[in-house]
C-alpha cells in the first residue's frame, strides 16, 4: 500500500514569491481568469501587474516593469491569462525576456512549454533564473486503486465549467478553517496550484492515471480532516467530462457541492448543447460517484451571482434553496446563505 502523504505536503515544488502578474496584451476578461485568481485569493504574494500595448484587461494592481517589481521583492513573473489553446504568442517573448533579465523566473500555466521559446531559454540559462511551467503532472502517478481512504472530502462540481468551481472550493476551506477545522483547498489547475502553492493539474495528466492523480491529492488523513477539492469540467460537458469523472472517482468524495451560473443555458464553447439542471446534476454525480464512495451526498448549491445586485441575489438564493430543499449560497457574497451551506456540508 502506498504511503499517505502529509496533509499539508504540496505535490508539486514550492514556487517563488511573490508574484509580478502579466496579462500582456489580453483584451478578453474570461482569458485572465489566473490573474484574478491571484489577485482575490493570494494578494498578499502579488505585488503589481504587467500589461503590453493594447491591453484592455487589469487586475487593479500597481501597473510596473519587471524591474520595478523586482525593486519591490517581487521573484517570479506569472502568466496571468490562459488563452485558448495555451499558446505563449511570439510577440510577448520580448517582454518575458526582459523579466529574466530583470531577475525574475518565469512561471506559466500554459499548455505550451516555456523552454520551447529559444531566446527565453537561452536568457534563462545566462542569468541563472528558472522557467516554470505548473500545468505538468508529477512523475510516476499511479493507477487508481479504489481503495477507500481515512479523512473527510468535499468536491466542487458544476453544471458547466468556469463558472465558479475554484472560488467555491476556496471559500469553503477558509470557511472550514474559520469554524476550527482541519481543512485543505486541493488545486486541480492551473490558476488554484498558483494559489495554493502546490497541486496536480488535472487537465494535463494522461487519461488513464487521472483517477489515480486524483488519489494522490487527497491521501489518508486524520478522522476530523478535510480536503476541499477543485472540481473541474462538468459530466454534461461533451469536451471535459473525462476529467470530471476522473476527479469524482479518485477524489472519492463525501460530499459534492454543485456549482451553477443562473442565467447560463447553453454549454461555455458548444453552444449547441444546452447547461444541464442542477437537479439533473446533483443526480448523474450522485449515481457515478456511488461506484467509489457508496455514502457520497450532496452538501448544497453554490450559484455565481456576480451579474445581479445584492437585492436580486439574495432572493434568488432563497427561491432556490425553497425549490431544491437544500442550501443554496453564493459563497463570495457570504452572510447566512453562506453559514448554512457550511453546516450542510459538515452534516
């Protein structure tokens, strides 16, 4: 049998901080997902932003140079945006270059590998910095074994993706930990390893060891601990649901949150496809996530409410929790919405 790993162990290296965020030239709010991240979960490691010519989107943070930053105690230089297809474009090599001049690494979350751009590899290797790229899986993941495991877990799952899995997930655990439990966020992208310091990239491990790598996140732990697991991808969704399936089985949770945004209909890229219920939802993870974890339950709803006022959010939270019977919240918002979900989940 496998060794457990400490609770508090990150499965991937310790990452320098803090952090100067680079949006480059993004003009799409939906691509700077991991800068935001950064900014709202992690601010104290973040000390400015970066932005090229043309930029059109900002985290709020002091805009500066990388030397600036670097002046500042900044150490790395993230790529705060995750553009379709995780492609570091050519012409921002010359601002990534000029950060490792500057003495800063370079951390990015992007499919594409920073060492295959020849002049910020050669730049690295002559000024001695590191290029980091956080959406690689550890070596020699295992297979999954099934094997039911000692601790408490909770996964965040979704109606469709990018719609609030993370935050919810983040907020969660701080709620945990506020109340004096033992609690772990366990990032599963890019954006929460960020975060959190550690993780496994979900999307970017071969599909047979998904299950396994979802193990390995969330080892044995005491009675009273619990993981809070990023959920990733939806069931429903045609392109992603193999990752979702990998994460529900593996992480073999106790509880699932589902995560919904009112208002969103039809499939975030396959708008052909329309966004499932949340009763249909809480069903298909239900069935699947018996297989692993015969106990599992639905803990409550969290719906992404930053679209309406604070009026309109609050009744909708409490029309849905009437509809549902179940607590229903908007985790960033708070207040008692927020509580009775925590008691939910905690049983």
């Amino acid at each position: 049998m496998q060794a457990a790993r400490s609770l508090h162990e990150p499965v991937s290296p310790a990452l320098p901080a803090p952090y100067l965020l680079f949006l480059g030239d993004t003009v799409e709010p939906g691509y700077a997902k991991t800068a935001f991240g950064l900014r709202d979960w992690a601010p104290e490691r973040c000390v400015g932003e970066y932005l090229l010519p043309g930029a059109r989107v900002s985290t709020g943070l002091p805009a500066m140079s990388p030397s600036q930053a670097h002046a500042l105690g900044a150490r790395a230089l993230v790529i705060g945006v995750a553009n379709a297809g995780g492609v570091i474009p050519e012409h921002w090599e010359a601002a990534l270059v000029a950060a490792v001049e500057a003495g800063l690494d370079i951390i990015s979350g992007m499919h594409m590998r920073l060492a295959d751009l020849p002049s910020l590899q050669r730049a690295a290797t002559r000024h001695g910095r590191r290029l980091i790229d956080v959406r690689r899986p550890p070596d020699k993941l295992p297979i999954a074994s099934g094997r039911k495991r000692s601790g408490n877990r909770l996964l965040t799952v979704g109606t469709d993706c990018a719609l609030g899995k993370k935050y919810t997930a983040l907020a969660l655990a701080r709620g945990f930990t506020a109340r004096g439990l033992d609690a772990d966020f366990r990032a599963t992208g890019q954006t929460g390893i960020l975060i959190a310091g550690g993780g496994i990239p979900m999307d970017a491990v071969i599909a047979d060891f998904a299950a396994g790598a979802a193990e390995l996140l969330t080892p044995d732990a005491a009675a009273s601990h619990w993981d809070v697991i990023e959920g990733q991808g939806s069931l429903f969704h045609p392109a992603y649901a193999g990752v979702s399936l990998a994460l529900l089985h593996g992480s073999q949770p106790d509880v699932v949150v589902v995560c919904h945004q009112p208002g969103r209909d039809r499939v975030l890229g396959h708008a052909h496809y329309a966004v499932p219920s949340i009763e249909d939802t809480i069903a298909l993870n239900l069935q699947l996530g018996r297989r692993t974890n015969p106990q599992i339950r639905c803990g409550g709803v969290s719906l992404n409410t930053a679209h309406l006022d604070e009026d309109a959010a609050r009744r909708l939270l409490a029309a849905e929790s009437d509809r549902l019977g179940c607590a229903v919240a908007d985790p960033i918002r708070g207040g008692a919405e927020f509580e009775a979900l925590i008691n939910q989940c905690l049983g």
